[in-house]
C-alpha cells in the first residue's frame, strides 16, 4: 500500500440515522463516534417525525457537542413533509441548528435559501440534471448526495455539463455503504405488516434496530421495511469503486449507520481512503452505480 496525504484524501462522513433507536442506545453512539475518523456526521430525524426519542432541542444539543469535538456536523431533515407540526419544527431546525442543514425536501430548500443557510441536498431530492443542480447552487447549495439510483454514468455526464458552462461543481458525497433508502410513502409499513392503525403504532420500529426483514413468498430475503421508509436488503459497498470514485471527484464518502460493528466499517473505509488500491468488499456491491438492477451481487456472493 502507498499511503497518501490525510489533506488529499477524500473526507468521511456518518450518514443520518436511518432507524429508531432507544435515546440512551442513540447518545451512546454517537459520543462514541465522536472518537472514530470521519470528518462529518449527520444528525436529525429523516423518516418518520413520530420518532421522538430525541425530540428538534436534542439533536441540536447533540450537533453542539460534536462540533465542540472537532466534527463538521450536518443537520438533516425529514423527506416526507406532511403536517404544519413537522414544518414547525423544521423551521426550528433550519433556524437554530447553527450549522450546515441536509435539505431532503424542497421545503427544507426554500426555508434555507430564505435564511441563507448552507445547505447539503439529500438522496431524496430530485436532481437529474446539471440545471436543477446550478439552480439549487444559487439557492445556497454546497454538497450534493446522488440519489441511490444515480450511478457512475450519470454523475459523469452532469459534472461534464457543470464544467462545460463554467460551473462550479458543490462537493459530491457517494454512499459508499449502508442499506439504500428506495423509497419513502404516507403509509407506514411498519405498522400495515404488525395489523395495528398508523396513528396507534406503538412506536413498534424501535423493536427493529437495522429495520424489519421482508421476504418474498419463497421465502429469499428481499426488502428491509422502516416505518414509511422501504430500505434495500442488502448493505452495500462501493469500497472496490474507490479508484473510480477518486477519479470522478468525489469528496466525501458516505456510510449509514447499522446497528453493529459500525466502528469496523468506519476503520476499514478509514484505511482504504489513506490507500492507492482498493480495498476488498465487505458487504455487496450496488448494482445501481453500475447501471444495473440495484440488487444486482458480485464476487460471488449470492
């Protein structure tokens, strides 16, 4: 291996929690993520805004002292806006967070460019060509996430498009491993598949730490289901695309947190990104970046 310099390696970054942790089992996590090497960490309630654990005035205090670590902490927000309630604290959010937001809805969008507020746009934001882009720059924007069905061919050709006008490209942050958020719904699968009414749920997610397993009815598993959200089942890993990723500009090199051995995956990308060679995959490889089915395997795993 030929190490490179830490100030030309692309930074690391913790994704928002995608899941419904106890609050003691949420805190714990994250002061002892205070301790590992990534760079950036997002903090915040993205799925459903029932989750109330760790209510807007925690996540605030907790983005506090991450940053008082050394962390560049992000704020993120819900993907689904539905209720004057959650765009009440949205605006809480936006308005007192003291740091970068990571916009996953338009609305999010509109309250940052008013308050002139940095932004990150999520996976959840429709951005599929370099005009929404640049226009989304204009409104505060400063890094970018692909959504999870934007691969290597059309992150290429919208930075050729950027740099073709004269545009200044905003940071590009890749998932580089977790379970994919596929999709978002009003409905909640958690509670449709547990019989019980949507507003009578129990809080029933907190039960499933890494998400409920779905099957098909042959019984191969399939789906990952987190309240309104629909999660791939498999973790997936770009580890292997490292070189390609560098290639293409990427700065920050997202990985989602799953219930265990989170600080071997944090140290295994830590040490990859120092590296020239790629490093072995550790979970499987995402079709979508490839321009194939997302589900799509390699290396022999099946």
């Amino acid at each position: 291996m030929t190490p490179t310099n830490i100030n030309d390696t692309m930074k690391l970054s913790l994704g928002p929690l995608q899941y419904f942790w106890p609050r003691e089992r949420t805190l714990a996590f994250y002061r002892e993520a205070m301790g590992w090497p990534v760079e950036i960490i997002y903090l915040g309630e993205t799925v459903c805004s029932k989750r109330r654990e760790l209510g807007t005035r925690d996540w605030i205090a907790l983005a506090e002292e991450l940053r008082a670590s050394g962390k560049q902490v992000v704020l993120s927000t819900l993907a689904l806006i539905e209720a004057e309630s959650e765009l009440g604290a949205l605006k809480r959010l936006i308005g007192e967070g003291g740091g970068w937001v990571e916009a996953n809805d338009l609305s999010a969008v509109q309250l940052c460019r008013e308050r002139e507020v940095p932004f990150v746009a999520g996976p959840t934001l429709n951005v599929y060509n370099h005009h929404a882009l640049a226009m989304l720059i204009e409104d505060g924007l400063r890094r970018w996430v692909p959504g999870v069905e934007q691969g290597e061919t059309l992150v290429r050709e919208l930075r050729a498009s950027m740099l073709a006008e004269g545009r200044v490209m905003p940071e590009l942050e890749v998932i580089a491993f977790g379970r994919l958020p596929l999709s978002f719904s009003a409905r909640c699968f958690t509670a449709r598949a547990l019989d019980v009414a949507k507003d009578q749920c129990d809080f029933r997610c907190i039960e499933y730490p890494d998400g409920m397993p779905l099957a098909t009815r042959e019984g191969k598993p399939f789906l990952r289901i987190n309240g309104i959200q629909i999660q791939g089942e498999e973790v997936t890993d770009l580890g292997p695309e490292l070189p390609v990723l560098r290639e293409l500009g990427v700065d920050v090199l997202r990985v989602y947190p799953q219930a265990n051995g989170m600080a071997d995956v944090v140290a295994h990308f830590d040490l990859a990104r120092r590296s020239q060679q790629a490093p072995p995959r550790v979970a499987v490889r995402n079709g979508y970046w490839h321009g194939e089915p997302g589900m799509t395997r390699a290396d022999g795993l099946v």
